[in-house]
C-alpha cells in the first residue's frame, strides 16, 4: 500500500491515524457487548474504517454526508455526542430518535449527518435535495453520500445520479464496494465489476480509489471536494475495500472463502497504517498505548452512562404527537371583506401556487414538463416567465428521485411542491413517500416539507394508468397528510395550508373538475383549515359522506330527486379527516352513505364506517352503507368506465337508506 506519495505532515498523519483508531475500537466494543447480550444486532464496518473517516476529514464540517450501516467512522470524526449515539444503540430515549429507529437509522443536522433507511438506494436522492438547496442558497458546498455495491443495483441509484448530472449538482457518489450484498457476491449482483464505468454513462467523472488507504480517500476527496465547490457538478468515486465480517453478525462469512478474507485482513487499514507510522518514526509502542487507553476510556465512560439511562416507560399521547410536526397558523388578514372574482377549478390552484410562491422565495416547484409547457394540464402556465427557472424546475422522468430530494430540501428550509403529471404515476415514488417522508418527524424530529400535487380520478376515458383514484394507497400511512378539494375555494385555500403546513401533505385534485367547475375566490391570500370537513348541504334524514368530484354526484342525485333532507358532508381533508362534524350529523340524521370515486374493498369508505360504527352505534336505524367504483382496474371504454363509477348507482342507494 502505497503511503509515500501523499504529501501530508507528520500532526495530520498522527491525527488521521486516532481517527481510524477510534472506531474501530468502539466497533470491537460492540462486538463484546453483542455476545454478552447487551445490544441486540450489529453491523461491523471492521476493515473499512478509512473511507469513512478519509471522507470526514475531507470535507468541511458544515458539508452534508450521507452514511450507511458501516460508517461509523463519519460519527466519530465528526464528533457526535458518544454518550447520545450508544442511547441510540440501546433503543433509549436520549438516543437520536428516542428509541423508535436503530443503529444509524438517524440524522444530526448539528453534525451535518444525514443517516439511511433501510431501503437502500433512498438517501441518493435526499443528498441531491441538500445539494439543490445549497445552490439554491449559493452556497459553495459539497455533499457527499454513500451506496454500497449492492445498492447501485436500486434503482433509485440511476435516478439520483442521472439528475444530478443533467443538474450539476455537487454531490460526491461514494461507492462503498466491499465485495458482498449481504451473502450476494460482486460476480452475482453485477456483470460489469468496474463501477468506474457506471459514471460514464450519465456522464459523470468517475474516479477509483484504495479503500483501505485513508490517505488516498482523503486526497482524493479533499481534491474533488475543493474543485466541485468552484465549479458544481457530481462525481462517482468507488472505493474499494472488503466486508470482513458478516451483513451483521448473525449471519456469519461461511459464504465467504477463507482465502478471501485472510488475504483481505492482511490489508488492514488500522494495522497497516500503524505500521506505516511506526516505521516513519512518527509512532511507537508508547504513543499506541496511550491513544488506545485514551479512546478505550471514553468509550467505556460514555457506555456506562448511556446504558445508565431509564428504560423507555411509553407515553401514546407523545407517541402520536410526534407523528407529525407542529403547525404555526397563519394569522388571516382583518379589516374589510375579502375581494372575490370568479375562478374555475384550474385557476384557483394556479393562483394559489402564484401567491405562495410571490410570498415565499424558499418554495419551489418540481415535476415533468411544467415550466415553459406548463404541465401536462397547463397548471404551472405563465409561472417559469415570473419565477425563473431556478425555482419552476422541470425534472427528468425520475417520479422517486425528485420526492427524495423534497426531503433534503426540507434539511436546507426549502420547501418543494412537486407535481405528479398524473396521480397515477406517484406508484414509482411510493418507498419515498412511505418510509422517508412520512417517518422522518417521528424518526427523528426532521419535518418533511413536501406537497405532492396529484391530478387524479376517472370520468374522462383515459383507462387504468391516468384515472387512478390513489388516494386510499396513502391513507393508512402515519405521518402523511392527504387533501381534496371539490371546488375552486376549497382549492385555494387547502392548497395555501399545504404549503404552509411542514409536514408532507398529498393534494389530490380532480382532472375532470378543472375546466367543469367554476366559483366565486376570494383574490388574497386566504387558508382552508386541514382536518376540517365542511357541511355542503343541511338536512335530517341521511348524511352523505364523501369528497372531490362523488360531492357533485351526491349534489346532483339529490336535486333530481327532489329529497330535502339529506345532510352532504364534504371531508375535504382525508388525513386528518373531521370525525367530530361526521359525528354530529350521524347523531342527528341516524343513517350513512358514505359515496368515494375510488374502489370498493378497502377505500376510505371502509374506515369511515367502521369508525362510525364503532362510536355511533346506538344512533343508527341502519347499517352504514358504502357506494363506491367496482373492484376492477379503470376501464377505457367509455360505457365501460360509466358502469365502473358509482355515479349512476347514488340514487338507488339513496332510495334505500332514506325507506329503510
């Protein structure tokens, strides 16, 4: 291993070599503790200590890094709190994310580290995000993110590396390659081994380095770093090294041949860096000694006090409030009647993304073909000539990659509003939204600042890939907040509190009702609360529940039935949705229809019942009933797609609660 030609002094190569030290000593730490039965599970970085620890000393310490399971060279180089991180170990509640996610499930915005989820290939993107937000900022930095071998093979690893080259965004794409997935060799998971080569194809400058070298990975980086911090672009480095030890300790290396890792451990980065130094002269027997006992007694004081702490007593009410982050309500404008004009559905959503963006410069606005074109549905028309493409940014077909980087956008306080060209189309984003989005406020207290806008629902003959009703895919999922507005001043103003809101906030919005539907708006600023339903229509003999376009159908059917008294509630927000006002009209009318343009089996029709029936039986004459879409995929046929809604069943329906 070649250490000669690195050009550092002898104080850098003793401090680089503490700092490749201490790791691994807290690894060996971990590893006793494991057998022992104090901590339940392991992932060993043993043997790759130096990439960790050459890319922290390289980059600045206000610089994003993005770590994986064996980075614990990044925490410790970076100083994190050692007392705090083996409470993260534990489980305990003074850990990063009190106890509800594990080992380096986290992030520390103090130490600029943003930690992984277990769906690897996922924090690529959200390291796009941060740098985005920097530029944005104009910023002068770098971010630096890490994928293993086994991750290049996601795909949200070519997502997040093709928009960072067609965006130069300065982000450093570390390749961790240490030779296994778990127990899938290199020779198995791809059939080009030299991911050097991967980066041309996005056209990407790609580098190699030695792993295992600290002072290779530190120049290489530190280089770079300083290069991508003059002139913004992405670079692809692969770092070659070995997994000496098993995926985590359980599952052993007996896949491994023997050969392999003895020829690897020969290559130890601590031992032949300790060698390298003792033969300069800069280290001893002495010097050794002393940075073990300094480091072995930090380790074990910092153990004892966190494995001192309480074991978590659990509190559901903090539980469920930490879901979500706090919001700060806008205070509404006083004094004189608002000024209102005549908008159509379409309108009431542009306006409201034209005024939020006029008062807010950190928003900015993401998806396909919406700057100059406006958007598949000409929502986003007229905005890129006002705003700038720095802030309307049309994005590559990369439905995940642009979600994630909503989440580093967030970490930098620059909230994004993402358009989904169709709703159906947010399936390609669906880990993003479900495991990053939605768990990173509980996980550890960093809100997603994110609005995805979906054009949704059937009606206009488009088949079963532009008529999706996806609503219901999202409602099960803690953390996320679900909207739809069924008319032009709800639009407005549910759109102006999504924004508003720092929590991650799906709009839907209906594409029948763009053009169909107008209504009077007022012209400022304005909030429809989320959470809060609103009663359409009055009456007392049989409530109707429902939102977006199945509202019009209710409406209609009613009208040309000539029935008075049935109560039309419009849930507006899904998640949360308002069982208080549902509540109080079943009390009252004593019978439920609850009608949603969505499927059937397992719609929110089927929660909505439930709950209704769980804390208003004793009010109902009759059994809630449920009138939705068959359960098939959207047809195309227009007769086909007619039988499929619910539409035309709504007055039969009617006719039956109202004579039970």
């Amino acid at each position: 291993m070649d250490f000669e030609k690195y050009n550092f002094s002898p104080a850098d190569l003793l401090k680089f070599y503490e700092l490749v030290l201490f790791p691994r000593l807290i690894e060996e730490k971990m590893l006793m503790l494991l057998r022992q039965g104090k901590i339940s599970k392991w992932f060993s970085g043993i043997g790759q200590e130096a990439i960790s620890v050459g890319c922290a000393c390289a980059l600045k310490n206000d610089e994003y890094i993005l770590p994986l399971h064996r980075n614990l060279g990044i925490f410790t180089t970076r100083k994190v709190d050692l007392v705090r991180l083996f409470a993260q170990f534990l489980g305990k509640r003074e850990g990063f994310t009190k106890g509800r996610d594990r080992s380096f499930h986290f992030g520390s915005r103090e130490d600029h580290i943003i930690g992984m989820i277990s769906h690897l290939g996922s924090q690529l993107s959200v390291a796009n995000g941060i740098a985005l937000a920097r530029l944005y900022k104009k910023e002068k930095k770098v971010t630096l993110v890490f994928s293993g071998e086994g991750g290049t093979s996601e795909g949200e690893f070519h997502e997040a590396l093709n928009i960072a080259s067609v965006w130069r965004l300065p982000v450093i794409f570390l390749i961790e390659n240490n030779g296994y997935a778990l127990s899938t060799p290199l020779v198995e998971q791809v059939r080009e081994e030299d991911f050097v080569k991967k980066g041309a194809g996005y056209g990407v400058r790609s580098y190699a380095v030695d792993g295992n070298n600290i002072l290779e990975v530190v120049s290489t980086v530190d280089t770079i770093a300083k290069e991508l911090r003059k002139k913004p672009d992405c670079v692809l480095i692969e770092a070659k090294t070995f997994r000496i030890r098993g995926h985590e300790e359980a599952s052993g290396v007996k896949y491994v041949p023997p050969d392999l890792i003895e020829s690897w451990q020969r290559r130890d980065p601590v031992k032949l860096f300790e060698n390298y130094l003792s033969e300069k002269g800069i280290l001893n027997e002495k010097k050794i000694d002393q940075a073990r006992s300094k480091y072995n007694a930090m380790i074990s004081d910092a153990w004892n006090e966190a494995v001192n702490y309480k074991e978590i007593s659990p509190n559901q009410n903090t539980e469920i409030n930490d879901v979500f982050s706090p919001v700060v309500q806008a205070k509404e404008k006083g004094g004189k009647a608002t000024k209102t004009s005549e908008l159509r559905y379409i309108d009431a959503i542009s306006t409201a993304l034209d005024q939020a963006l006029d008062s807010d410069e950190n928003i900015i606005l993401m998806g396909q073909d919406i700057a100059e074109y406006g958007g598949a549905f000409k929502v986003t028309e007229g905005l890129v000539s006002k705003y700038g493409r720095h802030r309307i940014k049309n994005t590559p077909l990369c439905e995940s990659a642009i979600v994630g980087m909503g989440l580093g956008l967030s970490i930098e306080g620059i909230k994004s509003v993402i358009e989904m060209q169709f709703a159906d189309f947010v399936s390609c984003a669906f880990n993003q939204i479900v495991n990053n989005l939605a768990k990173s406020y509980y996980r550890w207290q960093q809100n997603a600042d994110v609005v995805i806008r979906m054009p949704t629902g059937a009606g206009l003959g488009a088949g079963p890939y532009h008529s999706q009703s996806t609503e219901a895919w999202f409602f099960h999922v803690p953390g996320l907040k679900i909207v739809y507005p069924s008319n032009p001043y709800d639009a407005k103003g549910l759109l102006i509190s999504a924004i508003e809101d720092p929590n991650p906030v799906l709009y839907f919005e209906h594409k029948f009702l763009y053009r169909s539907l107008k209504g009077m708006v007022p012209t400022e600023i304005y909030r429809v609360p989320i959470g809060k339903a609103a009663i359409v229509k009055e009456g007392a003999d049989l409530t109707i529940i429902s939102y977006g376009l199945a509202v019009h159908w209710a409406l209609k059917a009613i009208e040309e039935m000539n029935v008075a008294e049935v109560e039309v509630i419009d849930l507006r927000s899904l998640t949360p949705w308002d069982q208080e006002t549902v509540y109080q009209s079943v009390r009252k009318t004593n019978k439920v229809l609850i009608i949603h343009e969505d499927t059937l089996t397992g719609g929110i029709g089927a929660e909505i019942s439930a709950s209704i029936t769980e804390n208003c039986f004793e009010y109902l004459d009759a059994p809630v009933k449920r009138m939705a879409a068959l359960d098939t995929p959207v047809p195309f046929n227009k007769t086909l797609e007619n039988d499929f809604l619910p539409v035309n069943r709504i007055k039969k329906g009617m006719e039956e609660m109202l004579n039970y």
